[in-house]
C-alpha cells in the first residue's frame, strides 16, 4: 500500500521527551504477562509474519516479552529475543535465546554484523527515544536485503510513549515511522500495511528492506 501524502514529520526539541522520565529500568522491572493488543490483531501479526519472513531464517525479536506471535507451524532456523525483563523473556517458548537490553540507556545492538535475515517490532517501536540510532543498528546487524517489520496499534503506555508520538493522529503515525527509516539512511523499500481486522484492535505494519 503507497502512502497518502508525502510527508517527512518535522522533529521537535523534545520530540522523544516523555511523562515519565524515571529509567525504564524501573518501569519494566514487574513482569507484564498480558497482551498488549486484542486476539484478532495478534492474529493479524502472525499472518503478516507468515507471510513475510522466510522459513529457516535467522530473526530478531526486537523489544520482546513473553510471547512473540511468530507463526508455531513455521520453522525459523534461529529466534533471539531482546527485551526488558527477564522473567518475561525466559517464559517466551518461541526464543532460542534472548538478552536484556534496555535501548533507551543503550542503543547499540549486542549482535555481529549480518547475523539476522529479518527483524519485528510488536506495538514498541514508540517507546524509543534514539529511534534513528537503533534503526541504523539494525541495519548492520541486519543482513543485505534483510526485512524490517514495525507493526502497532492504538495501544501504548502514555507516560512512556514519546511526545512525537502522543502527537500524532492514528492515521499519521506511519510518516513518522517513515520519517525515521528515511533518516537513517539504511532501509529502503518503505512499505505501509493496514492489516487491522473487521473487528478490535487496529493493526498497522511498516515493512522495510535493509540496504
């Protein structure tokens, strides 16, 4: 799906600044054993998924928690998951492996170069306040070609959610997205999915394409 109106978002000062501005550390310390989006959404994602990983493949659970909503009859030949709180982490049938790193205090990637062939961002990619600088992490550790999937919904926890982000209408949140992927000079192939159900929660995907 091509977008609407080309529209590059104009950042503010304190564009990333947030209510609470306490280490997110703190914020994520209790294990949230919830879903953040509604049963037809999470199945939106995992078709998206399904459809848009290959099988056999090295992914990258980017910002992950107890579940990863990745297809359970598909065969990916490695899952590492990277996330906030251990407890949730280790829960998570669906990872191989996963670590505990918070991309706010520490935006580079603990990865090689080229060691993913995609990476997913479920209903987080708001809470970034280095956007730019994880995206272009993801581009080295991305391979050639490698595949980006940023989904989300209307769901978000206000305080921790970005000012850019508060700021924006459902609908226009994709050109910020776009405007990062843009700036960091890395992805290509920028691609807007409106995956939303009949029903619930609505279900938004950018999908890009690492250089």
């Amino acid at each position: 799906m091509t977008f609407e109106k080309k529209i590059t978002v104009k950042l503010s000062g304190d564009a990333h600044s947030r209510i609470d501005e306490t280490p997110d550390e703190q914020f994520y310390k209790i294990p949230r054993f919830v879903t953040h989006i509604d049963t037809g959404a999470i199945d939106a994602v995992t078709e998206l998924y399904r459809k848009r990983i290959p099988v056999d493949t090295v992914v990258l659970d980017l910002m992950s928690s107890w579940i990863s909503h990745y297809p359970e009859d598909v065969n990916y030949h490695r899952v590492v998951g990277l996330g906030m709180n251990a407890r949730e982490l280790a829960r998570n049938k669906q990872l191989d492996e996963w670590f505990v790193h918070d991309l706010n205090s520490q935006p580079d990637l603990p990865f090689r170069p080229n060691e993913f062939d995609a990476c997913t961002i479920c209903v987080s990619f708001d809470y970034l306040i280095q956007p730019i600088t994880v995206l272009q992490e993801l581009g080295r550790v991305l391979k050639k070609n490698g595949v980006l999937i940023i989904t989300y919904s209307n769901r978000v926890f206000e305080t921790k959610a970005t000012t850019a982000w508060l700021s924006l209408s459902e609908q226009d949140r994709k050109y910020l997205i776009r405007t990062y992927l843009q700036e960091s000079e890395v992805f290509a192939d920028i691609e807007f999915l409106d995956c939303s159900p009949v029903t619930g929660d609505p279900l938004y995907a950018m999908i890009a394409i690492a250089n």
